[in-house]
C-alpha cells in the first residue's frame, strides 16, 4: 500500500504558522488526502481534505480561514500550510489518503485511509 511520512512540526508561538508536508511513497494523483489530529487526552479530529476531481476542499469550522491544505505539482507531497495557531491546534497531526471514493468517506472513516506516523505541533502562549 502507498506510505506517507509526515514532517515540519515544531514548537511556535501563538500566532505563528507552520507549514506541515505529506510525503507519499506514490503519486498521490487519484488519492483523497485528508488532515487529522489528536492532542493528548482527546479524540481524534479531521482538520481538512481534498478530493481528486473536486477543486473544492472541505475544512472544519475550527481552522476555516486560518489552514489550507495542497498537493505539490507533482502530486507527491500534500501540504497543510497552517497560520494564526492558536494554544487549542496543540496536537499530532497526521496525513492520511485514501483512492478517491468520489464522496467524503475518508472524512467519515478515516480508518480506512493509510496512516503516516505523524508530526507533532506545540502552540505556546
């Protein structure tokens, strides 16, 4: 199966950005790729996705207007450029992609994606 590895977390100050990379072991051409995280003690949550075919992307309501996901030209790095972090995106995040469905099943099941190990974002006061 395809592999991704995460990179380009880091400890920033609230108001900073990052900009985290998704690496693919493949073209990711084809692939749904989405965002989660997890910070510690709490559940998992979708960050943002994009779909092959779909020039729309979907993102949760609590990054709207602050992150944006993208795919490198090459469609082999997918990104989530991340800016204005706040203490609350404290969290491991993690790429996941996923042959495209044609719908939104890997927002919904994001199990059934293929995982990366993940890179962890600090967000200090």
């Amino acid at each position: 199966q395809v592999q991704v590895v995460e990179s380009g977390g880091g400890l920033v100050q609230s108001g900073g950005s990052l900009r985290l990379s998704c690496a693919a072991s493949v073209s990711l051409d084809g692939y749904d790729i989405g965002w989660f995280r997890q910070a510690l003690g709490k559940e998992r949550e979708g960050v943002a996705m994009m779909r092959r075919g779909d020039p729309a992307t979907h993102s949760a309501d609590f990054v709207k207007g602050r992150f944006t996901i993208s795919v490198s030209n090459d469609k082999k790095t997918a990104y989530l450029q991340m800016n204005n972090l706040k203490r609350e995106d404290t969290a491991l995040y993690f790429c996941t992609v996923e042959r495209s469905s044609g719908g939104m099943r890997l927002w919904r099941f994001p199990e059934k994606g293929t995982w990366g190990q993940g890179t962890q974002v600090s967000v200090s006061a």
